[in-house]
C-alpha cells in the first residue's frame, strides 16, 4: 500500500548552512512528497564527515513552523542533526533522509569527507532510506533548478521501492542546464585521491597559518563505470553505498592471524 503524502514525514538537512540555496531548492521539492522537517547548523559544516558533537551542548531552535513544516537551527554536525532528530525533536523516525544539496561535487574519496553523506549514512544506521544530493559546482551562482528533476525522481523512486538494508544513496548532478543533462547512470565510485597543499600566510600579528587547498587525480579517467567518468560526461551519478566497510573479498587473506600464539616474554 502506498503511503499517503500527508503521512509521510521527510528530514531534510545538509552540511552548507540554513542559509544556502542548495537546502532551499531541497526542501521546496520535498514538499511535494510529505511533511518536511529542515534541521541544519547556522554555519557551514564541510568536511565534517560523521563528526559528532560531545564535549559542547548541543542547542535547536526552532525557526519556523506551519502545518506542514518546521525549520530548525543548530550548532551541530549534519550528524548531530540527523541523530538530534530521530531521538528527541521528531514525534516519530522520518520516513525519508535527504541531505544536501551540496555545493560541489561528493563523488569519489570525497565522499569520505563528506559531511552532506555524513548525515545520509548515519539515516542508514538508523535503517531509514536515505539520499545524498550534490551539485557538480563550487559556483556562489550556481543554478540549482537543474537538480529538481533527477531529486524528484529518485526520490519517488526510493519511496515506491524503499532500499535494501545498509544501503544509502550517493548522488551527484553535472553542473548543466536541465535540457543538457544525458540521463542517470548507476555506478561505482571511482578511484583516486586528493592530492593536498597547503598555502601558507602570515596574519597581522605575525603568526603562520595554513590554508587547504588541492587537487583531485582520477587514477581510473577512462573507466566508463565510475561516478567521475558520469559527472564529466553530463550524467547524473548514482552510486549505491553500504554502511559496511568489510574488506569481505580479503578475510581468507588474514585467516592465519587466527592461529597465532602469543609468545610469553621473559
């Protein structure tokens, strides 16, 4: 039985601010599919990862509220969000995670920094679907109409279907207008690194400081099956992730471990 739209209960959030334009197109697209709570920091919250906040309180105010939305600020992590949520704000777990969409692209390694994919694979661990939007562009003009068509068919999609699992969604949008988009393609992440630098400068008072900087090397640029290869080609990506960092194909590797004997010293 389809649930019905009044029913449903969205948590939307991302790692860019309450104040980016990315949330903002998010969260007017997922009214049209249920209730929609909008929980984010005041500030940006970039490479934050699955950070948690535990020394700090943590705070929510409630921002803004009608019949069939609330927007909540906080000084939290987009995990801290997601985990402030589900366990006191909300009257019951949301039926659907988004975060994003964020400013740049979270394909690749990134997503291992990702705060915006934080927030989804933590809505995994809960067992709650859950989907990551970026936007292929650190533009501050980036247009982010071209995202509201793939967001609202994955969306519905992963509403029809539910997801299996363990299992949450990486997407990333090529930073095209809308009628120059190819299509989706389903694929892995690619493989590569960041390789990273460091600006150095001196502040008025004298002292050094460093500022991050770098660039990123696909070690794979023509492997057709890869979310880089998709982006830089007009694709949507769309990559399956799991919560589960087992390395399954190399547990025989490691089996000797289980025999060893500790050695008694002395």
């Amino acid at each position: 039985m389809v649930q019905q739209v009044a029913e449903r209960l969205i948590l939307a959030t991302n790692d860019d601010g309450i104040d980016s334009q990315g949330l903002k197109v998010l969260f007017e697209t997922m009214k049209e599919f249920g209730k929609v709570v909008v929980i984010s920091s005041k500030e940006g919250m970039s490479g934050k990862s699955m950070a948690i906040t535990v020394v700090n309180p943590l705070r929510a105010h409630l921002a803004e509220e009608t019949d069939d939305y609330k927007v909540y600020v906080t000084n939290g992590t987009p995990t801290d969000c997601v985990k402030l949520s589900i366990n006191s704000l909300l009257d019951k777990k949301p039926d659907l995670i988004v975060s994003g969409i964020n400013q740049g692209a979270n394909s690749s390694v990134s997503v291992l920094y990702s705060g915006t994919m934080g927030a989804v694979i933590e809505g995994c661990l809960y067992g709650i679907p859950s989907i990551g939007f970026s936007l292929d562009s650190y533009s501050s003009k980036a247009d982010y109409s071209v995202c509201i068509e793939p967001v609202r068919t994955i969306v519905r999609h992963v509403l029809n279907n539910s997801l299996p699992k363990g299992v949450c969604l990486n997407v990333n949008i090529p930073a095209l207008k809308a009628g120059e988009l190819k299509g989706m393609k389903v694929c892995r992440q690619s493989t590569g690194n960041w390789k990273e630098e460091f600006i150095k400068k001196t502040d008025p008072i004298g002292k050094d400081y460093y500022w991050l900087t770098g660039k990123y090397n696909n070690h794979e640029p023509n492997a057709e099956d890869t979310d880089e290869w998709a982006l830089a080609h007009g694709y949507v990506s769309i990559v399956p992730q799991t919560v589960d960092m087992t390395a399954f194909s190399h547990l025989d590797k490691f089996k000797e471990l289980e025999s060893y004997e500790e050695r008694k010293i002395g």
